[in-house]
C-alpha cells in the first residue's frame, strides 16, 4: 500500500483557490467577533499588533484548521451532502487535504505560542477539540450533544477568552469575563443544532448521530432555540446586577428579537434554518458585543 507521503507526492498539486475554500473564509467571522468582544470587555487601551496578529490567529489559522480537519474526515458524507466541494470533488486530491490541516494546526500552535501562555494554552484546547470533533476514535460530532458543545466553546469561548488576555499581556482574564464568555458558549450549541439541519440526509445516512437526527427537526428546533435564549436570559440578569441596566435593556431587546424570529423558525426548521442564521443570529451576536461594552464599563 502507498504510504501517505508518496501519494501526496505522486498527486497534483490543488489550485490556492482549492486550498483557500478548504480552510472557509466565511466561517472564519464568528471566532473574530468573539475575540474583539473579549477585547472590548477587557477594558484595556488597545494593543494593535496583538490584536490583529489575534484575529488572524482566530480566524484564518484555528479557524481554518478547524475547517480543513473537518472535511478531511467529513469527506465521505461531504461526498453525499455536498459533493462540490474541494476534497470529494478532487479539486484537493490525495492526502493534500490531510497535510494541510497538521501544517495549519502547528502553525496555528507557534503563533499562539508568540502571544504568551494564556493565549497558547486556549489554542491548545481548541486546536484538540477540532481534531476530536472530527477524527476518529474520538470523533465527537457523532454526538449533536458533545460535538456542539465543542464547535460552541471553540467558536465562541476560547476566542472571547483570548481576546482578553491579548489585552491582560497574557494572563488570566477576570471572572465575569470568563462568566459572559462560558454563557455565550452555551447558547452557542443551539446555533451549532441548526447548522446540522443542512446535513440532515447524509447525517441519517451514515448514522452520525447529530441532535435533528436525534430529536427529529422540530424537537431540535424547539431545544436550539431554548439553548440560545436562556443564557442570554442569564446575561440580562447579570449586566442589571451588575448596575449596566442600559447595556442589559440592549441585550433583552435584541433576545426579543431572537424569540420573534425562533417563534417562525420552529415552524418550518429544516427550511428556515438558514433564514435564521441571518437574523436570529445576527441579533445574537450584536448581543455579545453590547455585553463586552458592558464589561468595558465595570473594568474602568
């Protein structure tokens, strides 16, 4: 049998454009955002050269890593659900796929080391659970219930957290950063249910057991939505104790927001998904932002 090394040698060498679409531009906004949340929250003046080297680490690296492990080893339900893309389509062929997701991971790994211990150790936990989500024997996306959590925490939390510590010169953020960040976390997974419902045949195909082939959709549905309201619930009450009333009436208007638009989703869940995405989520994350100005203004 060939080994990997000879194969990737003996195949074409893909287009950077292949390449670039394997690492996912567009997913690369939400471990961005929530770094300058916790850039914001931190209270801290500006550092740039941090916090752009951050973003990038965030995005293009842990990000994009995350995103080309997961289709080398999704590259078989890819092949069902969406076979246009770069691996099942042939347009990444061999092992070149593979290769990229360990160059990806270490590079990832010597910047974040560049960026001090705190920042080093969060991307540690989110380069493992990127591989652990998608690599055998682990594989934690075969269950919607762990492989959500990670992909939540991976998105939202450890950026949130990193960005802080950019600020902090690398150490440990404060507890009620970490709070505000683990609670975004959380409602997170919801967003990461309704992502599965684009996979939905495949997923029942090959037996992976994400939370819509769990539950059914509209179960999901219903519990995505519950996921993403609650910690926000839990948010407003904080920032109110925590005397930023204005900054919790923002958060309350905007989950009202998100309950109007989750009372049409549950309807139709499997079509509007992707509807949803662009609104109940947009909502959510301007949420994340205005809770980080609150932080803002309890550290000065």
């Amino acid at each position: 049998m060939p080994s990997p090394a000879s194969t990737l040698a003996a195949a074409p060498l893909p287009s950077p454009r292949a390449l670039l679409e394997l690492l996912k531009p567009i997913t690369w906004f939400p471990p961005m955002w929530a770094l300058a949340c916790g850039v914001v929250s931190s209270g801290a003046g500006v550092r740039w050269e941090p916090v752009l080297l951050g973003i990038v680490l965030a995005g293009p690296l842990l990000c994009g890593a995350s995103q080309a492990v997961n289709d080398w080893f999704d590259r078989e339900v890819d092949a069902i659900n969406e076979p246009g893309r770069p691996i099942p389509s042939g347009r990444v062929p061999g092992y070149w796929g593979l290769a990229l997701a360990v160059a990806w991971s270490l590079l990832s790994a010597l910047v974040a080391w560049h960026l001090g211990a705190w920042v080093f150790g969060a991307a540690l936990i989110g380069l493992a659970l990127a591989w652990a989500y998608s690599a055998p024997p682990a594989r934690f996306k075969q269950n919607g219930w762990i492989g959500n959590s990670a992909v939540a925490l991976s998105y939202e939390g450890l950026p949130w957290v990193t960005g802080a510590a950019l600020m902090a010169g690398g150490h440990a953020p404060g507890a009620a950063i970490l709070l505000i960040a683990l609670l975004y976390s959380v409602g997170a997974h919801g967003i990461m249910t309704l992502n599965d419902f684009k996979s939905l045949a495949g997923d029942r195909r090959l037996a992976v057991r994400s939370l819509p082939v769990q539950l059914g959709p509209a179960r999901a549905a219903r519990l995505a939505c519950a996921v993403m309201a609650l910690p926000q619930c839990a948010v407003v009450a904080l920032l109110a104790a925590w005397q930023a009333p204005v900054h919790a009436a923002a958060v309350a208007a905007l989950l009202v927001g998100q309950l109007m638009a989750m009372s049409r989703l549950v309807r139709r869940p499997r079509e509007l998904a992707p509807w949803y995405n662009a609104t109940g989520v947009t909502m959510y994350v301007a949420g994340m932002m205005v809770s980080a100005f609150a932080l803002r203004g309890l550290a000065s």
